[in-house]
C-alpha cells in the first residue's frame, strides 16, 4: 500500500475518492492512462470520421481518414474497460481475463486494418464477419472481467462497512459507568428541579385567602380556647404523640345528638341554596324563550309587510 503524502498528485486523489486506498503507483498510472487513452481514441476517431465523410465514399481521401476512424474506434472502448480492470483492486483472475480479451481485440484491428477497403465490406474476399467475431469474443472477455471486477470491489466496501458497524457497537457495549458517575449525571441533571409533596407546585406564600361564601354558616365564639403543656411530662407526651409511640384521643364536649342535628341542618340548608339556583335558572330560560318567540313574532309581521 502506498504512503499517503502530499506530492502523491491529483491522480492520487481522484483514486482515494472513487475507489479507495491505492495498492501501488504503476496500478494508479497504468490504470488511469488506458482509460483516458480509451477516451482519447474515441474522440481522434470521431474526428476523424467526420472528415473523412466529407469526401466522396470509396475516394482516396475517404479511405484514407476513416480507416483509422475505425481501427481508433474499435480500440478505444478495449482500453477504457482495460483501464477500469487495473484501477480496481481485484485478483490476476481478472486482470489475466482482462488482458487476454484487449489482446483478442487488438487482433480484430489488426485483421481490420489488413481487409479494409479491399476486402470488406462485399468486396474482394469480405472478411468482414471473421473480423467482427474476433472483436466480439474479446469484447465479452473484456465485459466479463470488468464486471467481476466492479462486483468483487463492492462486496469488499459492505465487507469494509459492515466490520467497521461491529466494530462500534463493540466499543459501545464495552462501555461501563460507575454508580459514582450514574448518580453524578442524576444530581446534575435534577439541579434545577424543584420537587414537593405530593406533587404540589412549591409557592413561597405565606397567606391564605378564601371565597367570601366559604364561612358564611360557620359561628366563630368570641373565645378561643388555649392549652399550654403544664409540665414536662405534658411534653414528653406530646412528643411521643408526634412520633407515633402514643395516641392521643380527644373527645368532644358536645353529644352525638347535637352533631347530628348541625349535620341535618347544613344538609337542608344545601339543598335550599341548591332549589334557589334551580328556579333562578330556569326563571331565566323562560324569560330568554319569551323574548326569542317575541323576536320571531316581530321578524314574521316585517317580512309579510
């Protein structure tokens, strides 16, 4: 494998950006150079074919300028696949297949070259159909190795790709964290994270506010009554009390009897409000249908006028 440098040339390059890292130079140069000759002799042949066509066919001059027209064309596309097959980094399999098809065709235009006008074409012997088979069994090979070549280069990129994927996930399943850190990444990102019980918003307020109905029913003596602990067994009690160790049972002075009537009369006292709020609406749902009939009535006498 050759060194990457910085003097390695465009060629270098344009191999690294289609095709990969490069086995050797003579690979890049001689690869490159058929390919682009290929090209070469493609378009010399063109021109000179259309040249040639501006003479008189059969002429001299005809001859003279499509006879190369043909051989250059017949060998540009041996080259360029030629070229293809040595760029790629496949096996002498191929390149041997690949230079014993350019040497089928380089045969053909040479069998070319020597019928050509005399006899081709229907005229004299007419070796044109040896010619033309010649070429065609070097043209398969040739189609044959550049194809097992392209084939074989892209099932090594998959190959390349897929290492590199199980490769990755090695690294990342050989990744471990500590508790230490596991817990670190949980208070940085909990830091600016406000939590209460219960689920409720924490609020910094210190009031608390009431609808103005909430405590109409509810008679508030003009004493309160306070107890203070008288000793220090009052408070050990208490403080048990708090943890949990004891109960503390407090009863009420009053009797059953009087709860449950204040219970009875809250209860009346709710469905009274409950009837008043009934019969305020539908008050007003029928006042809203007498006026919506009146509307009707008054939109009925203007549409008859």
């Amino acid at each position: 494998m050759v060194a990457r440098g910085d003097s390695d040339g465009y060629l270098f390059d344009l191999y690294r950006q289609y095709i990969g890292e490069p086995s050797g130079r003579n690979d890049v140069y001689v690869g490159f150079g058929l390919f682009f000759g290929g090209i070469g002799l493609a378009v010399t042949a063109l021109v000179l074919f259309i040249w040639g066509s501006t003479h008189e066919p059969q002429s001299t001059a005809y001859v003279t300028w499509t006879e190369p027209a043909y051989g250059f064309g017949m060998l540009s596309l041996p080259a360029m696949m030629l070229g293809i097959v040595v760029l790629l980094p496949s096996n002498r399999r191929m390149l041997y297949t690949s230079l014993a098809g350019a040497a089928i065709t380089f045969g053909a235009v040479l069998g070319f070259f020597y019928a050509y006008p005399s006899d081709w074409n229907g005229f004299g012997q007419d070796y044109t159909v040896e010619v033309v088979a010649i070429y065609a069994v070097g043209i398969a090979g040739l189609i044959a190795s550049t194809g097992g070549a392209l084939i074989a280069h892209y099932l090594e990129l998959a190959q390349s790709a897929g290492v590199g994927e199980a490769r990755d996930g090695e690294r990342a399943d050989s990744e471990s964290y500590t508790d230490e850190e596991i817990q670190q990444d949980i208070d940085d990102a909990m830091e600016d994270v406000e939590l209460s019980w219960g689920g409720v918003e924490k609020d910094d307020n210190t009031q608390l506010s009431f609808s103005g109905n909430e405590f109409d029913n509810v008679e508030i003596g003009d004493t309160a009554k306070t107890t203070r602990s008288s000793g220090v067994d009052s408070q050990v009690a208490g403080l048990k009390g708090l943890k949990g160790g004891e109960t503390k049972t407090t009863t009420s002075s009053s009797s059953v009897e009087d709860q449950t009537a204040k219970l009875k009369e809250l209860r009346e006292q709710k469905r009274a409000e409950e009837l008043a709020a009934d019969d305020s609406d539908g008050a007003l749902d029928t006042i809203a249908t007498s006026l919506r009939s009146g509307v009707r009535r008054v939109q009925s006498l203007l549409s008859r006028k």
